[in-house]
C-alpha cells in the first residue's frame, strides 16, 4: 500500500507554488494525499518566517500536526523557517523528525515508517549542484530546487506561477534576502510551459497569477548593470521581460495577474500590458506614504507620487481596482506621518489594504532604529487604519450593485470578477449550480462586507451568459 501524506502550507502564494512542487515530487516518488493528518505517514508543514505573528502561527501549527499525528507518522518542517532557524528549530521541537530548509530533498532524509529510528531531529545544511540549464545567476543552485520542479496539474481555474526567487531589494525591514537570497529569475519558456502543464494547453487553466518577491524586475538579474526602469526616469530601450512575459502568458489563458508591484517599475509599457491583459488590478507595494519614513524604510517614493500613477491608471481605465499594504509602527513613524496616511488612503480610495504592524526582525537595517513605537499606540494606529479602510471597501463594494460585471467561477457558489485576488480579497457569491472553470456575466444584487451576492445576468437563457 502507498504511503500517505499531508501537506500543511501557511504564509505567500510563494509558499503555496512551493508546496505544489513538493506534491508533485512526493506523488512522483509514490506517496499518496492522506484525507487527513491523522491518516499521514508523512505530515509536512511548509512554514513562514517573514513577521513574528506568521512564525508564531508556524510553532502552533507543527505542534497541533504533532498531537495529531498518529503512531509512526514522520513530521518533517520545511519553508522559510526551516532555512532561516533550522538549527534552532531542531532543537527546540524534539516532536520534529527532520528540519528540512530549502535545497534539500526531504525524502532523501527522511526513512519509511517501517525503518524510521527515532532520536534527536536533523537540520541539514543545503547541498549544492552545477547550475541547470534553466537557472539564471551566480553561483551554484541547490540540489532540490523548487523553483524549476514540475507541478502536476491545476485542480482550480486558476494558479499561482513564480517566476523568481529572491529579492535585489534592500528594504529596512525584510529579512527575505537573507534567507532566500538574490534575485533569481526563470526562463519566459519554463513559465510559459508550466502554464501549459498546470492547464492552459487544454483549456482548463483559466487564469495565471504570477508571484515574484519583485515581480515587476522579473529577469533583470540576468543581465550586468542594468539600469532600472523608473516610471519617472529615463526611457529604457527594448521591451522589459515583464511585459514580454505578461503579453505571452495572456495568448494562453484568459486571465493574467499580477502580484506585487514595487511601484518605482510599474511604467507606462508594463501598465499598458496590464490592461491589455483585461485583468486590470494593480498591486502595488508602497509600505507607506511619508517620504522621511519611506526614506528610513530605504524604499523609494512618496505619496503624492503614488496618488499621481493610480490616476493616471484611472485615467487610462476607470475601472482598475487596486490593492496595497502598509507597515503601521515602524521606527520613527510620526503622529504627522500617521495623519499622512490617513488623508492618503481617504484620497486613494483603494480597493483593498493591508496593515500590517512593524516587525522587529533581527538582522535588518530597522532593528537596531531609534524610535521604536510602543506597542498600544501601534495597535491604536493599526484600529484607526482598518476602520478607514473597511468603510471604503464596502462603499466600493456597494457601487457594484446593480451592475453587470463576468466571474469566473472558482468553485460551487462562489467566484470572482477581475477585481478580487484568489485567496486574497473577498469573493462573488453565486447559484451552486453554475459550472465550475466557467466566466459567467451576473448582475451583482448584493454586498456584505468585502464580498458580493449576484445572479445570472440572462435569468431564463444562462446559457449564453456562461462561456
């Protein structure tokens, strides 16, 4: 009989690509999905380290799969808190058969049930091989490399895709470079193919949404000196890969989407690719608004910038919806800073915001920053945010009633139009019985919250509202 397993995945749709490969690798090697933990030979927590809430949410997740895991049963942990606390984690969690950081293959390390030994867990250090045809950057790949492992096929109409792994970026707060290093980017052929597998050569893949630590500065690892593309700079000859890889993903699904957009490479040719793609969402990763603060973030922009480019985009497409996310609390945040970005995000009428409160990450450039923020005032400003944000979300929310809008339909009862993010923002609420993998024009009758209710738009003739 076929081993068992159970995957458990917290943190980015990153980590969610990455999981998918490892399903892909264990079904290869034989292993079976288990309907749940308990029924596991094998359980896996694919991990999240970027704030110290995920990695909390980590800990209590690898403790419950512990408990609930059967006699027998081996528990590997692996993802981002396996690479950046491997040691510390072997240590600390007895419970855990093996600490598995990236580039290794856990099922070199880890024995079948029936010759499993127990003992103290293991934390291996990454093993290295020559760089593969299909990796680009300096410097040899891991063994067991994630990025360009085979997926097997998309059990929804859409799909996460990453493109790179890494960050160039030297932002203040983020630890990501140091445990996931440079930026490394794909081939446009290996993603391209990739959507094929998962389903856009048959036409069951519905939508991509590609995900990138920096997105938007896709594949310009791969080239020496470059010269950043900036919305306000100088014109850079040639076609960026971005838009070439954007333009060519749209030729095979219906749907291209794009997340998170440092806004300095969002310029008019990747915009204008955007639209073309009919998927006019904009996610774009500001942090803040204050210029001094963005400056001690060691990010680029300030808010009357941002607020020029989300109107040109309106401009260009008054029904772009945007999404962005913000740091409450970092070092030195001001009274004035936070007054800022509330008169910001009442002028930007976003469709969606995250807050989030600073992290003090060790490590990082704002670790050792004066003017840490006490933690009530954090939590003040953090209630102050939402509560804008909320009422503007609904009353965007509330503007969609009566109007004529496509969904794809994700699952029964439930899809989305191309305003709402997979996972990510709220959701249109349908009849079951329209089919799945289906874009269906509805008139939405309904909002509660960040979610919609709708209809069929041809009650009595559906048929040819579905395509």
């Amino acid at each position: 009989m076929a081993e068992r397993f159970w995957l458990e995945t917290l943190g980015c749709p990153k980590n969610r690509v990455d999981s998918d490969k490892l399903v892909g690798t264990l079904a290869l090697e034989g292993y079976e999905p288990a309907d749940t933990p308990e029924d596991a030979d094998l359980v896996v927590v694919n991990t999240c380290a970027f704030i110290e809430a995920a990695r909390q949410e980590s800990i209590d997740t690898i403790l419950e799969l512990s408990d609930a895991r059967r006699d027998g049963a081996r528990l590997v942990v692996t993802g981002c808190m396996a690479e950046r606390y491997g040691d510390e984690l072997a240590q600390s969690l007895p419970e855990v058969d093996l600490v598995a950081p990236f580039g290794v293959s856990l099922l070199d390390h880890v024995a079948p049930a029936e010759v499993a030994m127990p003992g103290i867990p293991v934390s291996l250090t990454r093993k290295s091989a020559s760089t593969g045809p299909d990796s680009v950057g300096q410097g040899p790949l891991p063994s067991f490399d994630l990025l360009n492992l085979p997926r097997p096929a998309a059990t929804a109409p859409w799909s996460y895709i990453k493109v790179a792994e890494g960050c160039d970026r030297n932002c203040g707060f983020c630890a990501i470079p140091s445990f996931r290093g440079k930026q490394r980017s794909r081939s446009t052929e290996s993603i391209l193919a990739e959507a094929d597998q998962l389903g856009a050569a048959n036409g069951n893949l519905k939508e991509v949404v590609l995900v990138a630590q920096d997105l938007s500065s896709f594949a310009l690892d791969r080239s020496t000196g470059r010269i950043e593309p900036r919305i306000d700079g100088p014109a850079v000859g040639g076609r960026r890969p971005i838009v070439e890889l954007v333009a060519a993903m749209s030729e095979r699904v219906a749907w291209t989407r794009l997340l998170y957009l440092y806004p300095s490479t969002l310029d008019d040719a990747l915009v204008e690719a955007m639209l073309a793609t009919g998927v006019p969402y904009f996610d774009l990763s500001l942090q803040h608004v204050a210029r001094p603060l963005l400056k001690r973030m060691r990010r680029w922009g300030e808010g009357d910038r941002f607020l020029e480019r989300i109107r040109t985009i309106r401009q260009a497409e008054p029904t772009a919806a945007f999404r962005s996310s913000f740091i409450v609390g970092y070092p030195g945040e001001t009274e004035a800073d936070h007054d800022q970005l509330l008169e910001w995000i009442g002028e930007a009428q976003l469709d969606w915001v995250g807050f989030f409160p600073f992290s003090n990450e060790v490590g990082t450039y704002a670790a050792d920053l004066d003017g840490q923020i006490p933690e009530d005032l954090v939590t003040e400003r953090l209630r102050e945010c939402t509560e804008l944000q909320d009422s503007i979300t609904a009353q965007r929310r509330d503007e969609l009633i009566g109007t004529r809008v496509e969904v794809l339909v994700d699952a029964p009862g439930e899809g989305r139009t191309y305003r709402e993010a997979p996972e990510i923002d709220g959701i249109v609420v349908l009849p079951d019985h329209l089919p799945v993998g289906s874009f269906v024009d509805v008139i939405v009758t309904g909002a509660d919250g960040p979610d919609l209710v709708a209809e069929p738009a041809n009650i009595g003739h559906e048929a040819a509202a579905v395509r």
